[in-house]
C-alpha cells in the first residue's frame, strides 16, 4: 500500500477538524445522543468540495425523508408487530427499487430514506408515543454533522471537482488518440484495439458521478453542459473508431492495398489528431475528405461505395475528435460562457434515458425487503431486546451492496468491518474513556486512529471498509456529555449488529447465487430484442432514446465481460451488436419512401428472425447465409436508384453487412454518376 499523499492527509485532517466540531457542538447544545453527529461527517466527507456538499443535501433529505416515513409507520402499526415488519419492509423495498433507478448520486436520497425508518422506528417499538421526539433529535444529530462537513470543507482549503475533471478528460482524450492511432496506422489498418476501447467506454460513463457532484461546485451551469456534451461524444468514439475501421478495412480488402491519396490522408488525420494542439481545426481535413471521395469516387466507380462509406466515417471521426477537443479547451480554461460550435451532433446522449433490468432490480429490491421481513419476525418471536440492532444493520448491508451482480463478498467484507469496529470500540470504551475527563483529553484519544484512517477514505478501494469502520466505532463507543459503560449492554448490542450483517450474508448467498455470468446474459438477451424491434419499421420508436439506451447498456455490459470467460459472450459480439443497432437506428432516421421500404423488408425481416433465433436460444447465433446474399441483393437493387434517399440506405446496408459479415467479399458495383452528395447525421450522433 502506498504511503499517504499530501492530498490524502488534508482530507483527512479537514474530516477530523468538522467531527470533533459536530461533537463539541452536540455536546454543548446537548444533543441526546452527540455521536451520531460525529459520525454523519464521516459518512458525507470527500476529497472534493462539491462531492461533499452533493453528498450533504442527498443525506439531509434522505434523513427527513425516513424520519417523516418513522413518525407515520411506527404509531399506526405499534400493537401489530406482523403489520409493522411489513409496513417497513415494503418502505424499504420501494425506496430501494427507486434507488436502483437512479443511478446519480441523487439515489442516495432514497437509499438512506429507506433503511432509516429501521433506524428510528425499532428501537422505540415499545415507546411509539415518543418517536416524534426520537425522530426530531436523530435529525438534528445528522443535520448538525452534514452541516459541519460542508462548512470545514468549504472553508479549509476547498479542492474543487472542476480541476480534477479536467485532468480526467485530458486522460481520456490522450487514451483515444491512442486507440485512433493504432485504427489510422496503415501497417495494421481497420484493426481497432478492442479491449482498450471498452475500457475507454467505461471510463467514459464513469464521469457521470464527477458530472453530477460539479453543479454543487461550479459557478456557473454552463461548464456541467460542457462535460456532459464532452461525456456524450467520448461516448461515442467506440462505435465511431470500430465503424470507421469497418469500413477503412472493406476498402482495403476491395482495392487490394490503399490508393496514394488515401494513404496519404490517413496520415494527414493522424497527424492532426495526435497533435495535442487545440487551436488546430480540422475542418481542411473535411473539405480534403469531401474533395477525394467525388474525385476517386469518379476514378473508381467499381468501388465508389467503399470510398464513400471510409472517407464518410473518417469526415465524422474529424467532426467528433473537433467537439471534444473544443468542449475540453472551453472546460479547461474556465470559460464557460463561450459555447463552441458543435458538429457531431449527439444531444440524445446528453441526459438520455439509460437502460434497466427492471425485473431483475425490482427482484433485488424485493430480496433485501424480504430479508427485512424474516429478521424482524425472528426478532419479535425471541423477544431480544436490542435485537433491532440486527435488523437495522441487516438492512444497511442489503440496501448497500443491491446494486452489486453478486452483493455477498461485498457484504463479507462488511461483516469483517464491523466485527473490528466493535473490537475497537470495546478497547476505547472499557480500556481508554475511563481516562478521559474533558474534551481535550477526549479529542486527543480520538485523533490518532481517526486521522489514519482518513488518509484511507479517499481511495476507492478502501473507502466503504473505512467509512464502515469509522461510523460503527464511533457509533458504539456512544460518547455522551458523561462517560457511561455498560458491558452487558454492549456486548448485546454488538452480538446482534454481527449476527444481523452474518444473516444478510447468507440471505444474499441463498437468494442471489446467480452473479455476474447470469447479469450479462440478461444484457445480451435484452439487446438482441431490442434489435429485433429496431429492424421492425412499422413499429415507432425513439431513436434518440434507443441510441442513448444502446450506449448505456453496452457500458454496463463491457466491465462484465471483462470478468468473464464465457465463449457465449465475447467483445464482438458486444461491439457488433452496438454497430448493427446504429445501422438500423440510421435507417429509421431516413424514413425511407414506401418503394424503398418494400426493397430493404427482405433484409430486415431476416435481421429480425437472426436477433429473435439469438434470443430464444440465448446464445450468439452466426448470421446465417441467406442473410448475406439478401443484403447484397439489396445493395445492387438499391444503387440502381440514382436518388440521394436510396444512396442514404445503400450506405445504412453497406454498413449493417460491415457490421454482420465484416469479411466477407467485395462484389456490389455502384450505381453509374457516383454516390450522390453527403447524407444528412444519423441518430446516433450522424455517423457512427
């Protein structure tokens, strides 16, 4: 493990000034029970300031939000323990569904919502009179330690998301100029560097949380619009690179070997794209594009379709690399206010509906309620009095680790978690506080450990355990205005927070075996029907919707895979399948003419019965043969039809048989005059 940064030491001082803060605070007022503020800092602190202000609001209302829920839940259903178990698992259930549908970190709201009517409500079972009164203090508690988080970190050296997003979209454009330069070298031409394009989509949909959190630390609206257009077209460099190499690679095969010219301006794009300078534009790279596809389109009618497909997705990776490269300058020099003229147009990707498996999230809502359920029903039958412990921690470690494919070794480690935060609070409690005697002596006992541990928060991959280990530590020392220990309370209290995290453990074991395999397989089956629905024209679709949809899922696909060794779901078919979709997204942008419709059903039809076969079996069929003779019937059918609304579809086709017989031979002749002049964008962001 490397040693703590600079960076990681001030984060973590700044989280230990605002906690002992909350706790003077609470303990001066007083609050009645002091920690629980203490904690809640912990809990909303982030490196970054507006990840800790976001972080604060989602918590706040989360927090009314359950407590409102407690007030109502506890005095209606108090005498009915049946009907109170199932009051609160249905609320947890719900909160929890709509949490899985919000993937921003706006879900928090609901996710705490949820497991904080536990919180509030069990321990005052027998006192429902009083629950008002609980809940307002347990609001205070939180607030008061939100409200000391966001001000310490506002105030003492504020680091600001906007730098570090830069930074990230400076990383992501030098990582795709690499994978362009590989697909534009000409000794290996159209090969595009597969596993290094999925992990530059992914990175890409990981900046939807920074994006999120910048509206609460920009000044101005305008650079969130910046990012979340510069997000969109980054997006869209995987299917645009693995398009364009489809087709640099047919027109290689057909010309046997590249034209002069045309290798001459591979290289010319190359060296523009790698040239890391901004100011640059590439708009004579577009007009030189235009320039040889009517001159070579001419010399080579043979093979005009070809030229006009490459240099076609060669003229939108130009436009694409140009928006990202203005949107980046623009974000990057604080200039929010001077929007750049963008060509590549792909506003549906710009807060677009993504994709979910409601049925598997509805499933996993259900489970974690259920779960609920059965403990509190355990609970009430043995009559354990601090048993609640149990269930609550039960439902936070169920309602955290949902959105995972397989939640139990996540929920192992919280368990191992907890286990040593109780072990530490018993040290402090029984073998350290009998020393303390004023805050200062209480402040100082507290600092070493905390400020260790801060330095940790910050790293992804340590920062649940340490929040988890933080939070319960504090939480079970229960520090009050006066020392109080009872070891029997205590023990009780932590046996049952352990036995509820091991019941979680092996509900999740019993009742989510399925994990990650299972969770792709549904992705892939999901994307071949909605094939099957794109290649049906009669039936009307969103195309905007769907090209957002596509990407979103094959985002969530990709990191999947990459866990896999499954011969049923590799990278192609994931990437043929974004490429195919694309194709046929372009083809219900063109509204094509009832006579061109009639020409391209055959195809379609077949498009559709292959993507149904691929789904019904559940497994990546090969695309039979029959359909290749039909695409290129269509195609000669097509090119018999000099009008620019069929040259639009004999492109949509050339790319679909690219995308589904991406080797197999040249034999369509073009149309005599040449192609007609460029097409209009297509719904995917015009090209890709």
């Amino acid at each position: 493990m490397n040693m703590p940064t600079w960076r990681e030491w001030l984060f973590s001082a700044k989280a230990l000034i605002a906690a002992l803060l909350a706790l003077y605070i609470a303990l001066a007022i007083p609050l009645e029970n002091p920690y629980w503020a203490m904690a809640s800092v912990y809990v909303v602190s982030h490196p970054l300031s507006g990840a800790t202000r976001s972080k604060a609001i989602y918590r706040a209302l989360g927090t009314l939000l359950g407590a409102a829920a407690s007030v109502v839940l506890l005095p209606t259903f108090a005498q009915q323990p049946v009907m109170l178990s199932l009051a609160i698992s249905l609320w947890i259930g719900a909160l929890l569904f709509l949490s899985l549908l919000d993937r921003s970190p706006r879900s928090y709201i609901f996710l705490l919502a949820a497991y904080t009517v536990p919180l509030i409500s069990l321990a005052e079972v027998n006192h429902p009179s009083t629950i008002f009164d609980v809940a307002l203090a347990r609001s205070e508690e939180i607030l008061l330690g939100i409200v000391c988080a966001s001000v310490v970190n506002a105030v003492l050296f504020p680091s600001r998301i906007a730098p570090t997003l830069a930074a990230k979209m400076h990383l992501l454009l030098r990582d795709g100029r690499g994978a362009v330069s590989r697909m534009l070298n000409t000794h290996h031409l159209g090969e595009a560097d597969q596993r290094a394009l999925n992990a530059l989509l992914v990175d890409v949909m990981g900046l939807d949380a920074m994006i999120s959190h910048l509206s609460h630390d920009s000044s101005s609206h305008l650079s969130t619009v910046h990012a979340r257009e510069f997000r969109a077209r980054m997006a869209m460099l995987m299917p645009q690179l693995i398009s364009t190499a489809d087709s640099l690679h047919r027109l290689q095969a057909e010309l046997q070997g590249l034209l002069p010219e045309l290798v001459d301006y591979l290289q010319q794009v190359d060296r523009w794209i790698q040239s890391d300078a901004e100011a640059v534009h590439g708009e004579h790279l577009r007009e030189r594009s235009l320039q040889l596809a009517a001159w070579l389109g001419d010399s080579h009618p043979a093979h005009a379709l070809a030229i006009d497909s490459g240099l076609r997705q060669l003229r939108a990776l130009i436009d694409l690399w140009q928006d990202c490269l203005d949107l980046y300058q623009q974000f990057h020099e604080g200039h929010p206010e001077a929007a750049p003229a963008l060509r590549y147009h792909v506003q549906q990707l710009v807060g677009g509906p993504r994709h979910y498996d409601y049925g598997l999230l509805a499933f996993t809502a259900a489970s974690v309620a259920l779960s609920v359920f059965c403990l509190s029903m355990l609970w009430f039958v043995s009559g354990w009095e601090h048993g609640y412990s149990g269930v609550f921690i039960a439902a936070v470690a169920g309602c955290f680790f949902a959105s995972q494919d397989n939640p139990a070794p996540f929920i192992k480690s919280f368990l191992v978690a907890t286990l040593i935060s109780s072990t530490a609070a018993g040290i402090y409690l029984f073998a350290l506080m009998p020393n303390v005697h004023d805050f200062g002596s209480l402040a100082i006992l507290l600092a070493v450990p905390l400020l260790l541990l801060g330095t940790l928060a910050g790293r992804p991959q340590h920062a649940g355990t340490v929040i988890v280990i933080a939070v319960q530590t504090i939480s079970n020392i229960t520090l009050q205005d006066s020392y109080r220990a009872d070891f029997q309370l205590f023990a009780d209290i932590a046996l049952s927070t352990a036995l509820g995290v091991l019941f979680a453990f092996v509900w999740a074991r019993l009742t989510r075996p399925f994990g990650t395999l299972w969770a792709a397989r549904r992705l892939v089956r999901h994307g071949w029907l909605s094939l099957v629905a794109l290649a049906d024209l009669r039936r009307w679709r969103n195309e905007a919707d769907d090209a957002s949809s596509f990407i979103d899922r094959i985002a969530q696909l990709l990191p999947r895979l990459a866990q896999l060794d499954d011969d049923r779901l590799t990278l192609n078919d994931a990437t043929r399948e974004l490429r195919v979709g694309f194709r046929l997204l372009e083809l219900r942008e063109l509204r094509p003419a009832p006579a061109i419709e009639q020409k391209l059903e055959p195809v379609l039809g077949m498009i559709r019965a292959h993507f149904l076969d691929c789904a019904t079996a559940r497994s990546q069929l090969p695309a039979p043969e029959p359909l290749h003779d039909a695409l290129e019937a269509a195609l000669q059918d097509l090119q018999r039809d000099a009008s620019p609304s069929a040259h639009q579809a004999a492109q949509v086709v050339h790319g679909l048989r690219l995308a589904l017989f991406a080797d197999a031979s040249a034999s369509v002749r073009a149309a005599p005059g040449g192609p007609p002049p460029e097409a209009g964008l297509s719904p995917a962001g015009a090209h890709a």
